[in-house]
C-alpha cells in the first residue's frame, strides 16, 4: 500500500470520525517522554530528507518542462497551511516555485468569474506552485455563510471539475490537500497566538467568528471533498494535529508523486562537446 492511499478518503467520508492525530507510523509502542521525544526528532529528520528529494525533482522538473505540479491546502484557521509551505517545500530553489495565498478577491477580482484569479496562478511548464487556499474557497465559506445557494454551489462543483480535468489534460499534476485538525488543537493555537507576544501578529478577531461555524465547515467539506475528488485531482485528508507528523504524511506524498512521473534530465547534446570557451 503506497503512502498516498493512506490518506485517501473512501465511501461515505464523515470527517468528525476522521482521526485529526493519527501518526503515519505508529507501532503503539512509544509511551514514555524520551521515546515520543525520540520519535519525534525521527520524524522530523526524516521530513527533511524528503524536503531534499523534492528539491532535487524540483530540478528534474523545471529541466524537462514536461510536467507542472499544483499543489492546493485547505483547511481550517490554524491548521497549518502555512507551516507546510515551510516544512515541506522550503529546500526548494526559489526559481522553480511558487506559494499563491489566496485572499478575499479584490474589486477587480470580483468583475471576473471566480476561477479567473486562479487561474492565472496556475503553475507553468518545470513549475510547482502550492495553493495556499483555492478556488475551494469559493464553494466553501460562500456555502456556509449562504452567499450562495445550493444550486449555485453543485454549478460551481461542475465547472471545478472541468477546470481540474482542463490543468490535468494539459500537463499539471494535481494533488489536494485537507489539513485536518481538531477543534480542541485549534483552540490551543488560537491560545497561544494570543499568549505570546511574538505570535500575536497571527492573531486574527475572524478566526474566532469562523470558528463559530465549525460544524457547518465540517459538514461542507465533507461535500467539497466527495464532490470534486478524481483520480488525477486526488483529495487526501491529512491528520494536523500535529505538525511533525502532518509535514511527513505531505512531504511522502508529494515524493511519492513526483517518483512516479519517471522525470529525467534532457537528453545530452553532443554538439556541445565542439565548443570551446577561450
């Protein structure tokens, strides 16, 4: 079994019954402080070296130009998108990638169709760009707070669809990320960014309003999720209650993916061997 189905949802997905502290690799037997302290820089290791195997594809990607990697992380407030973009893909060559956050669309954002933003991020050829936030945004908070209706919503589920499958066709590798945490964990976020001084810059008064929501985004994400989930725009649903293990579960898969694709540098060019530099 591959580390990506792992995280795949299957049948009827009920997040509430998803395990927000699940551990990729868990042998039941780390019970004292030493051995989660030991496990834990383990882990944490091993996300670097695979930090360092993106990188490396990275390179392998942008040389060839065959493929384009778009990665999208959604999740609720404090969830960990942003220390992802830092754990998993920071060894990457800046050159080669790109991180687009997603905000409330702007005046003239909003005189365009939804997916126009979006779709100017889209990576381009050898590129990997990591959505922080998405499109999804727009079937998400719109549908929890009924700025749109349902029929509106399975309209937009449909034209997400296309869009994927459009990217897909056209050389992007897709894969989507849910950054699943537990209300309780994001509580004790919320708690710290106000407890420490150095983190209150994070601290943001709507966190605490969307907050009030959480079973209705629980509830639309489930559906987000069934919706729009394909085989090349796969869904994985990734324990985020903790940081560690949620950058290895990210990290593995994203290995794994690139892996697959067989990218290789271009092939030599022996006319090269006729110059000479003076």
């Amino acid at each position: 079994m591959s580390i990506s189905s792992l995280f795949r949802p299957g049948g009827k997905l009920k997040i509430k019954d998803a395990d927000a502290g699940k551990r990729l690799m868990d042998n039941g037997d780390e019970k004292s402080k030493e051995e989660r302290d030991s496990a834990k820089t383990r882990d944490k290791l091993a996300v670097m070296a695979l930090g360092q195997q993106i990188s490396d594809y990275q390179e392998l990607l942008y040389a060839q130009k065959k493929y384009k990697l778009l990665v999208i992380l959604q999740g609720m407030d404090t969830s960990g998108k942003d220390g992802t973009v830092r754990g998993v893909f920071g060894q990457i060559n800046p050159l080669g990638a790109r991180t687009v956050a997603f905000k409330a669309p702007s005046n003239i954002e909003k005189e365009h169709d939804y997916l126009w933003r979006v779709h100017q991020e889209v990576p381009a050829s050898g590129e990997i760009v990591i959505f922080n936030r998405s499109h999804y945004e727009d079937v998400l908070i719109t549908r929890v707070h009924d700025w749109i209706d349902d029929k509106e919503c399975q309209r937009r589920y449909a034209q997400i669809r296309d869009f994927e499958r459009m990217l897909s066709e056209t050389g992007t590798v897709i894969l989507k990320f849910f950054l699943h945490i537990s209300k309780q964990q994001q509580k004790l976020r919320l708690e710290e960014r106000i407890a420490d001084p150095h983190k209150n810059w994070k601290f943001d008064q709507q966190d605490l309003v969307e907050r009030e929501y959480w079973a209705a985004y629980q509830n639309q994400y489930e559906e987000v999720i069934s919706a729009t989930d394909a085989p090349h725009a796969p869904w994985h649903i990734i324990p985020a209650d903790s940081k560690t293990q949620r950058n290895l579960a990210i990290a593995s898969i994203v290995t794994e993916k690139l892996e697959s694709l067989g990218l290789e540098y271009p092939p030599a060019r022996p006319e090269l061997a006729k110059i000479k530099i003076i």
